[in-house]
C-alpha cells in the first residue's frame, strides 16, 4: 500500500501502465551477473556453442569497460542488484486464446485491441526476458518472411544469426552493447525475402514486469535486395519503487533498394534506464527510417544510427522527446556517410517541463569519397517553464568537399501569443497550451501508428493540466 | 448588447485608454478610427481580455455579463471574437483542427466530416486557395490569406460581435471588399454587431458604419454617423489638433 503511494509521487501524472500482470516465473537469476549465470543462461536456452562463446567473451570485455561518463548520471545503476535473466513459466503462445488474461488486458491499454491487431501482420510480445507471444499472418509466412524471437531465430535460422550476430553492433562497441551481447535474452529476428513487401507493420511489445530486472533483447532485422518492411516496437513497466535496467541492441540490414522504417514508443516507468543501441547498415539506393518516441524513462540514452554504405543510401531519424520532473532524455543520432550521394535527415523534437532536461547528441560524419552527399539536421526544443532544460550538442566530421550540410536548431516557449490566439477563439489555457505542444511534436508524431500518436497526444494533455498559469 | 463605460487601461503602467465610453447594439456596425497609437488596437485587446491590458477603472458589460471578470475563452463563448490584424501562426495545426476544438470547447455535437466540408465551402467562397486548409495554420500564409482565414473562421463560428482588427492593412482592393461583404452579410443575415477598427476611411466604403468614434491619445475626441468619416477624408486627422 504504501509503496503504491511512493509510486505515484515518482509519476506526476498517472501512468496508466504502472499495474504488475499476474505471470509466473520459471526461473529468476539471483542478482548480479557472472559466468556460472551465463552458462546457465545459455544452456537453459539450449544455445549452440558458438553463441556462448561470443557471451563469454562480451562478458570479458563488459568488465573491463568502464561505465560511459558523459551523457546522463549513471550512477544510480547497480548491477549487482539486478536479476538479469527473469523466465516467465509458459512457451510462447502462437494464437491470442492461449495468451492469459491478465498480459490480454495490457494489451488492450496499451492500445492494441484486437481490431488494431487486425491491422498488423504479425505482433510480438515479451515479458521480461522472453516472448510469451507471437503471431505472424499466414500469407506472410508463405511469402518466405520470418518474425520469430531472436531465441527462436537462432534455433532456425543459426547460419543468418551467425553471419549478421553483431556485425553493425560489435560485441565491443560500447559498455552496454557488451552487457547485452553477454546476457542478451529475446527480441525479434526478422528477415524479409527479395522483394518481398510485408505492406502491414510488425508490431512488437516489450514489458518488464518483475521488480528489478534487467531486460536485454536484441532485435536482428534483415530486409533482403528491394523489400520493404515496417517495425514497430512498444515499451511499459509496472510502477516498482526500485531502479529497472532496460539495455537493447537493435541491428538492421538494409539492402541493397530495400526500405525500412523502425518505430519507437517507448513509454516506460519512470525509473527505468533506458540505454540502447540501434544500429543500421545501409547499401545502395535503401533506405532506413527511424521514429523514434521516448515519453518514459528515468534516464534514456540513445542515438539511432544509419551506416550510409552504398551510393544514394538514404538514412533518416524522426524523433521526439518528452523530458517532465526526474526525466533525463539524452537522445540523438548518427548517419555515417561511407558512399557518394548518400542523404540523410534528422529531425530531433524536444520538450521539457518541470524541471525535466532533453538533450540533443548526434553526429554527422562524411569520410573521403563521400562525394555528392548531403545532410539536414534539425533541433527544436520547446521548454515549458523555468526549472526545465535543453542542450544540443551537434557533431560534425566532414572530411569531403564536394557535401552539404544544413543544420537548425530552434529553442522556443509556448507563446503568449499563441495562446491568447486559441483562447480567443473560446478553447481554455490548459487545452490550447496542449493544442500548441501537440502541434510542436506533429511533424514527428504523425509518422507513428495511430494508436501510439493518440496515447502519446493523450499524456501530453495530462501532463499539460494546470501548466499555464 | 455591447456597454462600455468610463475604462482607463494601463499597459506596463502607461496609461493608454483614458475614460472610454461606447454602446453598440444588435445589429449595428461601430467603426473606430483614429491615427497610429490613439488606442484603436488597445481597446479591442481589453475587449477579448488579452492579458498585457491591465483595466484600472471603468466597466465593460456584453448582454449583460461582465467581461471584466471573464477569461478570454469565457468571453468567446459568449459569442464575441476579433479578426486579429497580425493573427498568429500555429505550428502542426490545421484550422479544421482548430475550429473543431473550438466548436466542441463551446459544448456543441460536431461531425469533424460536416465541419470540413462547411469549411471547405467556406474557402470557396472567400476565395481561399483549399490547399491552405491542409496546412498549418497561418504559417506562411500571405497577409491577405490570413485576414480571409479569419473571415473564414467568422462564418463557422457565427460571432454576436466581432471585432475586425485594421483587417484593411496590407489587403488589396478585391480582397477587401470579398471581406467587406461576407462581414456585412453576417450583419444582415443573424444581426451581428461589429465593432471595425480602422486606420483609413477604404473599407468603410464597403462595410458601411452607423456609428463612427474617433479616437486619439485614448480619448474620445469625435463620435457620431457616417458624416464624421467622410468629414475625415476631406481634412484628416489634424482637425483634432
């Protein structure tokens, strides 16, 4: 009881995700991470030997990483206190009558009723440390087109995981990408065919349930020569008092004329560390999009990135961030331009408010050779009071001549002006500052699926009751 | 329907309006005139409640209510509404979005599918380009594009008073007198009062006044018919010298 009110203190406004769905659990490693769990880890999940050595190895070199010092305050995170491998007792349901009712009501307020899912081509969902749900249209899978868990992806398709398993995201790349190569635990494998177009979104729903447990799916998306795919991912959690850790690793493969588009609402609680790395390869005349919407979180750290390898590859990041009281969004992106003409666009949207800070980082990089390229960068930040924060931080290593890049930024207020406009028209302060706040993250929100731009529309006029003085 | 009486209005302690006094009733079209900075665009402000204009004496009653004690959406619900002269521009939304949310904050039960084909019908007739509606509102609209988005917005929300800020300003003659008509159209057709702010004696040919104030330095220093404008063209505001 009085936990529940502690955790209502930490969410200044309610947060409609925050129960705990009755699941039981199989298996939860104690806190802490070592070898022996590892070793446990991977033989429960009967994992080639090949995969545990690579786990071995990112555990090496996760311990002799020291933690990132710049970014947000990691400080608070303590990994010996978190269980890293949290087991729901049940295999993977594959029809939506086998999913229990408790995860069917999470569903259903996460805004994915079952007419929405009608609206999908396959649907993922994961507790904790593993996907309890899956569905893929049948047409789709006749078409040749895999969406399975990463677990499930490596069972059936070993040679494809062996061959793009950390190829863009090196098991060293940063500390974190180490700590979830080592303890890496579902996500989704997906892999479309030539020329395949999956038309319909893949939707995928990730959910930490059990108090302090880190989740650490890794997500591998192949889209062969000319196909076309749509991911979507969701997060939430329930309203625990203590710290969660919640650590992905996303590759994508683009080929050659391929396109995909990645999108991203994540909504969890907020004390959850949200660190992640998203990483894209892009080859000749693709192109690979990400959305990107970060509402939840204590604390997010995450630069979606394009790797802009063939001629005309095109890389581009649409995002939003909402930093209120206790939050820390430090968000951004990178597009590395290896090949000529290649294109790139990012457009970062912040707002802050009560004392909540966003923060702008990205990097744009044209290395010799990168002939004909070009780049737009834009930051716009709208603070909403006194005590709230932006930075930006743009890094540009343009080592080409022959480029362009554009970069604005803006820093704005909601306008007196603005609103003395709307209010004029008879709509009151709370809901035209609302209107005006909606209106600023538009340009990003309408790139989203529907259900998420109506609940990410619906927490901005939570959030905006009682704002205007 | 409209009563103002003895209002001073400071604006950062600057004393702008200093004992106005009018009455417009139903039905009737007012026109304020006055040379730059007599207080035309203050008095107007204080009307929809902008809150920069601070009222230190004086009343204002619209059918009945008192206005001084209302917000400026209270106000608007009560049915009055300014065509701003500079009307703002607001980012990510349309003016069907805008109308909508203003129509329902009003409490009325309003098919968003009948409101955009009432607005679009609208635009026919104002002549405004219907990809405007899709866009941002006002956000690099041309001046006249904005004053006719207002005029648009005058006929959906169908205002008891409205008040037409310099809507002349930057408009050319075919666009002001489009305006002009729509305006005097609303006063016969549901007996709307207007309250017309105006700098020159142009628009007035169209939207013609039954009552005519002059302001200067926030004073009353004319009122009267038709005849203190025409007087006005032939001399100018220095006979208030």
């Amino acid at each position: 009881m009085s936990k529940k009110t502690d955790q209502n203190k930490l969410q200044d406004t309610p947060y409609s995700l925050g129960h705990t769905d009755e699941v039981e659990y199989e298996y939860q490693s104690p806190t802490g991470l070592d070898e022996d769990l590892i070793r446990k880890m991977s033989a429960m999940k009967k994992e080639p030997e090949w995969m545990l050595d690579r786990r071995l190895k990112a555990l090496q070199i996760y311990e002799g990483m020291a933690m990132p010092t710049w970014g947000g305050d990691l400080s608070p995170i303590h990994g010996e206190e978190i269980h890293y491998y949290t087991r729901p007792k049940m295999d993977q349901a594959k029809s939506w009558d086998e999913v229990p009712d408790a995860i069917k009501k999470t569903f259903e307020k996460i805004g994915v009723p079952e007419a929405e899912r009608e609206m999908l081509a396959g649907v993922k969902g994961q507790y904790d440390s593993e996907v309890i749900y899956g569905s893929l249209k049948r047409n789709l899978a006749e078409k040749g087109i895999v969406f399975l868990s990463m677990d499930e992806g490596l069972k059936q398709y070993p040679e494809l995981v062996m061959e793009y398993f950390g190829k863009v995201v090196p098991i060293g790349d940063n500390k974190l990408a180490a700590l979830n190569s080592a303890v890496w635990s579902g996500g989704s494998f997906v892999y479309v065919p030539k020329n395949v177009d999956v038309g319909l979104p893949l939707q995928a729903y990730f959910r930490i349930n059990t108090e302090s447990a880190g989740q650490f799916e890794r997500t591998l998306i192949i889209a062969d020569e000319g196909s076309r795919v749509h991911y979507i991912e969701g997060c939430s959690a329930p309203s625990f008092s203590s710290a969660s850790l919640h650590s992905a690793v996303v590759e994508i493969f683009v080929k050659k004329g391929a396109r995909v588009q990645y999108s991203t609402v994540q909504n969890w609680f907020k004390n959850v560390y949200n660190l992640v790395t998203k990483r894209a390869w892009v080859e000749e005349n693709a192109e690979m999009k990400w959305v990107d919407g970060n509402l939840g979180s204590k604390l997010t750290m995450k630069y979606p990135s394009c790797i802009l390898a063939g001629r005309k590859a095109h890389g581009e990041l649409l995002s939003i961030a909402w930093a209120g009281a206790g939050q820390h969004q430090d968000t951004g992106a990178k597009m590395i331009h290896l090949a000529p003409e290649t294109t790139s666009l990012i457009v970062s949207k912040s707002v802050s408010k009560g004392g909540g800070r966003a923060t702008y980082r990205g990097m744009v990089q044209m290395v010799p050779g990168a002939y004909g390229s070009r780049s737009k960068v834009v930051c716009d930040a709208l603070i909403l009071d006194e005590l709230s924060r932006s930075d930006t931080y743009p890094t540009n290593k343009i080592m080409e001549n022959d480029v362009i890049l554009e970069h604005e930024a803006t820093v704005s207020r909601v306008s007196e002006e603005q609103l003395l406009y709307l209010q004029s028209r008879g709509i009151n302060a709370d809901e035209a500052s609302t209107m005006i706040v909606n209106g600023f993250m538009e340009p990003v929100v309408k790139e989203i699926p529907l259900e998420y731009a109506v609940e990410m529309n619906r927490l901005v006029g939570l959030e905006m009751v009682g704002s205007v003085g | 329907m409209l009563k103002i009486k003895n209002l001073l209005v400071k604006v950062e302690n600057k004393e702008i309006l200093k004992g106005i006094n009018l009455e417009i009733g139903k039905g009737e079209v007012m026109a304020l005139m006055g040379p730059n900075g007599s207080g035309k665009s203050s008095l107007a402000n204080t009307l929809i409640g902008n809150p920069i204009y601070e009222v230190t004496e004086g009343e204002i009653f619209f059918e009945g209510n008192n206005l001084l004690e209302m917000k400026p959406e209270e106000r608007a619900r009560l049915g009055i509404m300014m065509a701003f002269q500079y009307p703002t521009s607001i980012p990510g939304v349309t003016i069907r979005e805008m109308l909508l949310a203003v129509l329902r904050a009003k409490g009325l039960t309003v098919s968003a599918l009948d409101l955009k084909k009432q607005i679009a019908e609208e635009a026919e007739k104002l002549k405004v380009d219907p990809t405007l509606l899709n866009r941002n509102l006002n956000e690099g609209f041309s001046g006249g594009e904005k004053k006719k988005m207002e005029i648009l917005q005058m006929r959906v929300l169908k205002p008891k008073l409205l008040v037409l800020d310099e809507v002349d300003s930057g408009l050319d003659i075919d666009a002001l007198s489009l305006i002009a008509e729509n305006v005097s159209e609303m006063v016969k057709e549901i007996k709307m009062s207007v309250l017309v702010i105006t700098h020159y004696q142009r628009l007035l040919k169209y939207l013609v006044p039954d009552k005519v104030i002059v302001l200067k330095n926030g004073e009353v220093v004319d009122r009267g018919s038709k005849e203190v404008v025409d007087n006005l063209e032939k001399e100018g505001y220095k006979i208030y010298e």
